[in-house]
C-alpha cells in the first residue's frame, strides 16, 4: 500500500482541507528517503508548480509533522532537517568542519537520555538531538 494514501483522510479527520498544494507537497515528500530541508522541499515543489510559496510548504510540514509522517531536527548551524517517514527515533551527529553528519541510533543515546531523566527529570526529545563536534578525519588532518 501507499505510505501516503491514507493522509488525504487523516487530514480530513481534523477538520483540514486536502488542497492541491498539499498534494504537491506530499508528491515531493514521496520521492525522499531520509532526510530533506525545507529549502530543498520548496525547490521541488515549485518543480511541479512554480506559484508554491514556502510558508504553504512549512504549514504543510507543520500538520505532516502532528501526523507523524515527518519530523523535524536541526542540522548544522540551525538549519531545519526533515526526516520522512522515519523508522525509529534517531539524533544527529555533525562535524563543525567538513559539515558531514552521520545518524545517531536510539541504542547509542538511550544511556544519555535515560541519564538526563534521572539526574535532572528532564525527557530528552531524541528526534531532536544534534551533537556538534569534530568527525575523525577531520581531526586527523588538523593534527
């Protein structure tokens, strides 16, 4: 079945209307596996129809995300990330300095979290977290 055909519905079931701009969006959402920014989702939407504005594709993106049909993280200097369909709750590790950025698995955040709850009795949103730091090779070359 088609991972976006029940969202018309569910978009329904809320009360929201199912527009042809949103259709757009979910078009271009279908064709990401991973990670997206919202610049990249505007580009191609207005790919498809050049008169899509941004703030239509970031409401979108905003209700997409009450669904659970996407969620949203910050990469490098604060830009938003958009993660379609993810399987599992995952952070994000980025190098400071070449700008790669690798996925950090629930397994390896878990302790710190779970940590965090303990200590502080804060809950650490795991879809959330960025670390920012220096990848190996990077290090290596600046040695």
């Amino acid at each position: 079945m088609n991972r976006w055909a029940d969202v018309p519905g569910r978009l329904r079931a809320r009360g929201l209307r199912w527009t042809p701009q949103r259709r757009v969006v979910l078009e271009v959402l279908a064709g990401v596996d991973g990670h997206v920014t919202g610049a990249d989702l505007v580009d191609g939407c207005r790919a498809i129809d050049p008169a899509t504005t941004p703030s239509t594709v970031y409401r979108t993106l905003d209700v997409l995300e009450d669904l659970g049909i996407v969620s949203h993280s910050h990469g490098r200097e604060g830009r938003q990330e958009f993660h379609v369909n993810p399987a599992t709750d995952h952070g994000h590790l980025v190098c400071s300095s070449c700008g790669r950025s690798w996925e950090l698995g629930s397994a390896e955040v878990r302790p710190f979290a779970d940590g965090l709850l303990q200590r502080r009795g804060f809950a650490v949103d795991v879809d959330h977290l960025t670390v920012e730091g220096r990848c190996a090779t990077c290090r290596e070359a600046s040695a």
